[in-house]
C-alpha cells in the first residue's frame, strides 16, 4: 500500500496546477483514452513474448492510466481511486457468491454460465424502466472490431442464433468470399464493398468462435509470421541482388518462397508446428 499511496502523490504532483507538469496539466479523459488502449495492447504483448520482466514494467504503465483517469475525475470531483478499487472488490464479490457466499459451483462452466447470470442482472438494473433490454447490451463500442465482433456473437449464441455445425460456418465463409468477388467484378460502390468485406471478416471471427479460437490472437501470430518472412526475404534479395528495391516480382516470390520454407523447416526442428 506504501508504494500505491507513492503513486497517487507522484501523479497529484503531475497534476498540480502550479508545479505541475504541462503536458500531464493538460491532459482530458479523451486525449489520455488512446494510450490506455496502447498500454493494454503493451500488457498483452509482453505475455505474448513470455517476458515478465517487460510484463511487470508493462502493468506498471497500465495501473499508472488507471490512477491517471482516477486523478481526473476526483479534481472534478465525481470519484477518486479509492471508488474505483471499492467499485471492482463490490463487483468481485458480487459475482462470485461461491467463493464470498454461500452458493455452490460444480465445475468452471457452471462458474461461467453465473457469472453472465451476474452480468445480465446488473445489466437489467441499469435500464430505465420502459426501456427495451437486449442480450446485446453492454458490447462495448470502444472494443476493438474484432473483439466486439466475439462478443456480439457469443451473446446471440447464448439464445441460441448460432449455426449448429461449424460446415454451417465454412459454407458461409465461402458465401460471402464470392458476395464480395462479385461485387468487385460488378463495379460496385465503394460502400457496398466495405459492407461485404465486413461480412467476410465478420464470418471469419464466426469461424474462430467455432474453433475455439481467439481471433485477435490468431491475427497478432499472422502479422508476426508475416513479418519474419518479410524480413527474411529483403535478407536474401540483398545478399542475391545487392538491393531489395527493384527486384522484379518472380524473384521477390522465389524469396518469399525460401524464407517461407525455412520458417516450417526451423519449426519442424523446435517441434512447434507451421
């Protein structure tokens, strides 16, 4: 506690309307909202990596957004960061009656199902009386796509608007590929292939759910395969070629090609898999 009450004086400090810091003075809710999303993105990153050293440093930048937000809202008087650690133990306990009540829980997934029962209660009672409720309320729209995309579909899931069989899901996949060929080969506007480009992103996240997959991590490990062999090709057009720059496209495939083949032959060798 000796080091949080450190940190809640260092950032009262920053704050401080005459030896302050400037650029910490001022700072919004919405101009501080962006690097809140970067420095989550940072935690999950250095868990990635399995670097707990950067995962220690990286918690430590993200706790710091949370004090900063809590500092914010108690200069303007609405709440401190006492309510905001009061807020989340109220909820922990709350939903979790099996470990803080009396209630019992057979196994994780009867522990998953009541902790949405929990949700979709709390949720209820935020709703003005005579308003619609929907099970697709509280899908954040600040999420990234294709986390809310999960949500979204995981909540009707829940109900039951699902497809039954994943051949369902390949078979869609493959609907909308052609929905958007064939707008492109049509001439279509703008806004009517980014509707159908959404569609095929949207059944792509679908097909993860029904793998058991997460989407977002999946696109992360894509980008980083992507990556490697990227740089592994410029390696070998400038060790064949002098430059990467003016290669012709047959020979940036044939590098392409080779890093590709290294990359599954190294894996083989570690066991990891393509």
């Amino acid at each position: 506690m000796d080091q949080v009450r450190r940190l809640l004086a260092i950032m009262a400090r920053l704050r401080d309307p005459a030896r302050g810091c400037p650029w910490d003075r001022e700072q919004t809710f919405a101009t501080i909202a962006p690097y809140t999303i970067e420095e989550a993105y940072e935690v999950a990153d250095a868990i990635q990596r399995g670097d707990l050293g950067a995962l220690r440093d990286e918690l430590g930048d993200l706790l710091f957004q949370v004090v900063f937000h809590a500092r914010m809202a108690e200069e303007g008087g609405r709440f401190d960061f006492a309510d905001v650690a009061r807020s989340i133990s109220d909820k922990m306990e709350r939903r979790h009656p099996h470990v803080f009540g009396d209630a019992q829980v057979a196994s994780v997934e009867d522990q998953s199902r009541a902790w949405e029962a929990h949700k979709a209660v709390e949720r209820r009672a935020g709703v003005a009386p005579g308003e619609r409720v929907s099970h697709l309320d509280g899908v954040s729209l600040a999420l990234p796509a294709l986390l809310r995309a999960l949500k979204l579909q995981k909540r009707a899931a829940r109900i039951g608007f699902d497809w039954p069989e994943i051949s369902g899901v390949f078979a869609k996949l493959e609907e909308e590929a052609h929905e958007l060929w064939e707008a492109r080969e049509q001439g279509e506007s703008a806004g009517r292939l980014e509707a159908e480009l959404g569609d095929l992103l949207f059944t792509c996240v679908n097909l993860a759910r029904h793998l058991a997959l997460d989407p977002e991590t999946a696109l992360r490990h894509a980008n980083a395969r992507f990556e490697a062999r990227f740089r592994r090709m410029e390696e070998l057009l400038e060790a064949t070629r002098g430059a990467v720059d003016g290669s012709s496209p047959e020979a940036m495939d044939a590098a392409w090609v080779r890093a590709k083949a290294e990359e599954r032959a190294s894996a083989g060798a570690t066991g990891a898999g393509d």
